[in-house]
C-alpha cells in the first residue's frame, strides 16, 4: 500500500431489486494494518418510474439502443454524484460505481453492467473505477459475489456476513479461507408479488405473516438443482425467469400465502447455508426489514443474528464497492479466487484518473 492511509471515497450501487441508486461517502482508514470505515453520509435515490421501466426493459432491447442506454445512464450516474457531492461539500479521492447489471451468465461467460464510465467521469473531479466483474470472468470466475473483500477485511469479527438484497448471499472463513456464494432469490421475488397488492414491498413481512403455508409449492421451491450445487455459484434474474417464476405461476394461490410461501424458503435456505456457523452472523441489506422473515430465520439457526445500524444495513453494499474501488486503485487485491472461482485473486475493475 503507497503512503496514504485515508481514503474518502463515493461507491455508487444499483441493486436487482430497482429501488433506486444507493450513494454512500465513506472514509477508510489504514490503521495497524486493519482497515477501518466510517459511512459518513448515505442516499437512497428512488429510480423515476420512466428510468424503473428502461432498466427493468434493458435485457430485452437491440444491441444498439443498449450502447445508448449505457452511455445515458452513465451520464444519469454521473448527474446523481456531482449534485449529492456539491450538497454535502465533499472533496472525494474516488467514485466507486457498480452500475446497473442487465446480463449476469457466468455459465456462458459473460455478465454486463451499463453506466458507461467515459460518460459517468464527465461529471466528477476525481478519479473513477467502475466494471468490476467482467475481468473475473475473463479469469474464469463467476463475477460474483464481489462484496466478501470487504466481509473479510471489514467485518472480521462476524463468522459470517448474510446480505438480503434481491438475492440472499452470504460469505463466511472456511478452512482459512473466505468462501462465499448466492443462495436464493429473496425481494427479486417477494417485490413483485407485494407491487399486486399495492405495496412497493410486504412492511415488516405483515403480509406473509396473515398468509398460509402452501407445501406443495415450498417442496418444489426447496427441490430445485441449484441448492444442491457446490459453491462458487450465483444468481442473476435469468435464473428467476427460467426457475422461479414458471414454478410460480403454476399455481392460483393468494398473494399473501405466496409470499408466506416464499418467506419459509428464503429462510430454509439461509439456514442451510449456516449450518455449521456457531458464533455471530451480521445480516444486512433491505431483507432485514422484513421482521417475519427474519423472526423465521432466528428460529431456525443456532448463531446469533446481528442486525448493525440502518445506516450499515441500507448502504453496506455500496460502501464495499467505494473499498474495492480505493483496492483497484492501489492495485490491491479486490476480488478473491476462493469466493469466485477465478484462476487467481485480482485486483479489477476499470479506473479512469
């Protein structure tokens, strides 16, 4: 690592789920060689309803209008990060940004990530990484999960780290190294069902909580190949496309017995995953706020179950991918081998000074 040790840096994160851009502004301090961090301010920016159908419609656009789309929504990032760093006066070294993923399919090589950083970069006075996971592929990895650098180098107290986002992942040390992978679809597919009922999400799981176990469905969610595959593996939303949802619609079940449904199997799955932690599990990302589910999960696991500050819990993800970003910027190490299954631990992502 070069001389400096303080880092203010902004990471840009925008989730499966499509509720909005999380922006989060840390500082990360090198101190007797662990890293420290502070999220010193944290937004959640909803996507208008105009950007919400372009991005939900992105997968399913020419090629042509995808470059377009890109080049505008790098531009849109970029927009979004020069006005909250203005409103909060700060003079960041880095910007961080996922980007929005429109294609994640490891099994055929490739993932994509539009906010295109030639645009984004326009906007800002410091440099810019972006494009975190195509290197990984190209190193034979599954691109994903990325956040475990930070689980491992920020959070090592916790024997595992469970985010619930769109996806349930989780990352955990085994055997001396950090081993994490995705285990189930969580709000990609409690959301929609919630939207029927004309909420944006089920509150506190209250919804679920009114609603009957179908068995039947749970057995047949609970079967499916991919649980029993080893890790490294991930999710993206083909895979809730192709497996999920034809699964779903097979049955004429209410909504709220749906998503009773959906909440058992999300917390089978979790639980499965924690089999063998014993000591404390840091659970983060929007899924937390669901109280049923978590209720669901805390009986069924041996360990104790730690929910952090909200601010922790709403910008975690984005705070990992503003570290990653000062990593790539030192040429440290920011993706791990033992958690992707690349040809060897790297240092990714494209900066632009």
């Amino acid at each position: 690592m070069g001389k400096q040790t303080t880092y203010k840096t902004l990471g840009l994160m925008s989730g499966t789920s499509l509720d909005g851009l999380d922006i989060a502004y840390c500082e990360f301090n090198l101190h007797n060689d662990k890293w420290l961090f502070d999220i010193k301010y944290g937004e959640t920016i909803s996507y208008s309803k105009e950007w919400k159908n372009r991005l939900e419609n992105a997968p399913n656009i020419s090629k042509k209008e995808l470059n377009k789309l890109d080049i505008e929504y790098g531009h849109f990032l970029g927009k979004l990060s020069a006005l909250f760093i203005k409103k909060h006066q700060l003079k960041p070294d880095l910007v961080a940004s996922h980007g929005h993923t429109v294609f994640h399919k490891p099994e055929e090589g490739y993932t994509l990530q539009i906010g295109d950083g030639e645009a984004l970069q326009t906007h800002l006075p410091c440099p810019l990484v972006y494009d975190f996971r195509t290197q990984d592929l190209e190193l034979g990895g599954q691109g994903a999960p990325l956040v475990p650098i930070g689980d491992q180098l920020l959070f090592s107290e916790f024997d595992a780290c469970i985010n619930i986002g769109g996806f349930a992942n989780i990352s955990k040390q085994m055997e001396g190294q950090r081993i994490a992978w995705d285990i189930c679809p969580a709000n990609i597919i409690m959301n929609p069902i919630a939207e029927k009922l004309g909420y944006a999400y089920d509150k506190d799981g209250d919804w679920a909580m009114q609603g009957s176990l179908n068995t039947k469905l749970l057995n047949e969610l609970n079967a499916l190949s991919f649980y029993k595959q080893a890790a490294p593996k991930s999710l993206g939303k083909e895979w809730v496309n192709e497996n999920i949802l034809p699964i779903l619609n097979r049955y004429t079940i209410l909504e709220k017995d749906l998503l009773r449904t959906l909440v058992e199997h999300i917390s089978i799955q979790i639980s499965d995953s924690l089999s063998d932690v014993n000591g404390s599990i840091l659970f983060t990302g929007g899924g937390v706020f669901n109280r049923f589910l978590i209720k669901q999960i805390k009986e069924k696991v041996e360990a104790k179950v730690v929910i952090p500050s909200q601010k922790e819990i709403d910008y975690k993800e984005a705070m990992i991918f503003a570290f990653m970003g000062l990593l790539r910027l030192e040429n440290q190490i920011n993706v791990l081998s033992s958690v992707t299954g690349a040809k060897y631990n790297h240092s990714s992502g494209k900066l632009i000074k």
